[in-house]
C-alpha cells in the first residue's frame, strides 16, 4: 500500500521500513497522502478499518509523528472480534 501512495516519489527500497518507520518524518508523507493511505485501507479492510475516525481522534504532534507500528495496531484492533478488544 505505500508502494501505491508514494508512487513515483518515494523510494521504499532506500528506506528500511519498521514499526518505528514515520509516516511524515522519515516517508515524507503529506496529509492528502494519509488520505490516499485511509482509501487503500477501505478499499482492503472495509469500513471496520476507518483511518480518518482515528486520526480524527489525534492531536496534531501525534498525527505528524504516526508511526507504521501504530497504524498496524489499530489496524489488529479494528479486525479483532468485538470480544477480544
């Protein structure tokens, strides 16, 4: 998915993504690129996944400093079954 979103300017291959890996400071994502991400997570998840309800739950420093390990844990959280949450 972030091959899709950063499409020709961005180069994963030079980047060694990890949990700690940030979505602005070390991709260079924008905010109209964490929409496109929110889209392509709708797009693979459906509506259990709804990205823009959970940035719209953060602060701005908080949104500016996400990180993939993040975005993966409320990705889990949203899929696990309503008991297991």
């Amino acid at each position: 998915m972030l091959r899709a979103v950063l499409g020709d300017y961005g180069d994963l291959d030079d980047v060694g993504i990890t949990m700690g890996t940030r979505f602005h400071d070390d991709l260079d994502l924008e905010s109209i690129d964490l929409v496109t991400l929110g889209g392509h997570l709708q797009a693979r998840y459906g509506e259990s996944v709804n990205f823009a309800e959970y940035l719209a739950g953060l602060g701005l420093e908080e949104i500016i400093g996400l990180t993939v390990g993040q975005l993966v844990e409320h990705i889990a959280g949203c899929l696990r079954a309503p008991g297991e949450r």
